[in-house]
C-alpha cells in the first residue's frame, strides 16, 4: 500500500515539473539569456549600389595612393606673377615679375607688392639703417627716411647720442653717437696744480699719469675741496661715446 502511494506522489510531481523527469534541472520557458536592451544609433545598411567608393585599383588590402590634385591652368592667371607651382591643387607664385613681389603671402593677390627701397629702423631709435632694404616690410618695424643709425640692432647706438659708456658696442668701438670715432669723456691729466685762496682751494682733477683707453680703468685725482691739494684717488672706467 506504502508503494502505490509514493508511485502515485512521483507521477503528479512529474506532470506539474516535466524537467525533472529528465535529470533534475529546471529550465524556465523562454531566452535563457533574459531580455535584451534594444539597439538604437546603428546606421542602416545602405541601399543597394551605393556602398563607399574604392579609390585606387590597388591590389587587394592595399590601398593605393590618390593621385595629388591638379590645377586649372586657367585659374593660375595670378598678378604680376611669370612662373607658378601647383601644390595641392592650389597655384603658389614662385616667379615674381620684376618689380614685384609677395608679400602679404595671399596667392589670390598674386605678387601684389611694387619693390621699394626703404630704410628700416629695427631698433627703434628714430634713425634708420644706413643701407635700404628692399624686402617685404616686416610687420611691428618703422620705416623712415633718416638712414644715419651705424647700429641699427641697438638703440643706445645713434647720432646725437649724448652719453658715454664704459661697455663696448657689439662690434667693440665706442662709437655710440656714430661720429665715425671713440670719444673719451675725459682726456685731462693730472698735473698737479693747485689754487688757494681765503675760500679755499682748487684742485685741477685728471687721470694720473695719462688717460686710459675707452672702457679701462684708470685712477683719477679728485680735488679733496675745503683747503687741501691733496687729491684723492678713485679707480673710474673710462667712458666714451
Ligand atoms: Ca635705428
Ligand atoms: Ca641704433
Ligand atoms: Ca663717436
């Protein structure tokens, strides 16, 4: 009686779980995986016949090289211009008739500016180069009519200048006022000489022994003042202009 029951028991329970009838593993109806999130942003495929052109005829996998744009003949026509490059489809000048030039670097224009001479003034001291320039302005430098400046790289360097220096220019004169010539600020030497009166006394001040050359040092007799004659000595850069 005990075993008909436990027989009658396991048929009911393998008609409501049919997988366990087949090994113990419950599969639920359906995509084992769950759901899905859905798939939004993907191109649609193109239409038929219009898939992405193949440049080139290269062999399979390798991609051959475009050939390099080229220019219309008739579109090169620019200004003032005798000869010209085409570089990536695009007519650059290279020929500039003469007279003329690119300056602006707009090819459109062509060779736009008339050649000029001019004296710049790079360091902007006031006074020009001494020699003209005839290239392409540079942009942030004057231009003037003066061309008087021995030195146009430094602005301490010019006509009229009218102090002295103890430092070599670049080219290691002294010529700072562009004379033509290195003029020491003081030439006198000391000679000893010396006035008294009830007010006191005068020293004539100079260089012992002799001047030194521009930018040496030198020992210069100082007048003491008050009474004395006795000069004082002080070692001084010789200064020129
Ligand atoms: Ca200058
Ligand atoms: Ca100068
Ligand atoms: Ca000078």
């Amino acid at each position: 009686m005990a075993r008909r029951s436990a027989l009658v028991a396991f048929v009911a329970l393998a008609a409501t779980f049919p997988a366990l009838a087949c090994g113990g593993l419950v599969v639920p109806d359906g995509d084992p995986a769950g759901p899905r999130p859905s798939v939004s942003g993907v191109a649609s495929a193109p239409p038929s016949g219009s898939a992405p052109p193949i440049v080139g005829t290269g062999s399979a996998g390798v991609p051959s090289v475009p050939p390099a744009p080229t220019c219309d003949p008739a579109k090169c026509e620019l200004p003032h211009v005798t000869a010209h490059a085409c570089r990536e489809g695009i007519c650059v000048p290279v020929v500039c008739e003469a007279g003329f030039q690119d300056c602006d670097g707009d090819i459109w224009n062509g060779c736009e500016a008339a050649v000029v001479e001019r004296y710049a003034d790079e360091d902007g001291d006031g006074h020009g180069a001494l020699t003209a320039t005839t290239s392409c302005p540079k942009a942030g430098v004057a231009y003037v009519e003066s061309h008087d400046d021995c030195d146009d790289t430094n602005a301490l360097v010019r006509p009229n200048q009218t102090a002295y220096f103890t430092q070599p220019r670049a080219d290691g004169s002294f010529d700072y006022d562009c004379s033509g010539a290195d003029e020491p600020r003081e030439s006198r030497v000391y000679r000893g000489t010396c006035l008294c009166s009830d007010f006191g006394c005068s020293l004539g001040e100079g260089w012992f022994v002799e001047a030194p050359a521009c930018g040496a040092m030198g020992t210069w007799a100082r007048a003491p003042g008050g009474f004395s004659c006795e000069p004082l000595r002080e070692q001084r850069g010789q200064a020129c202009r």
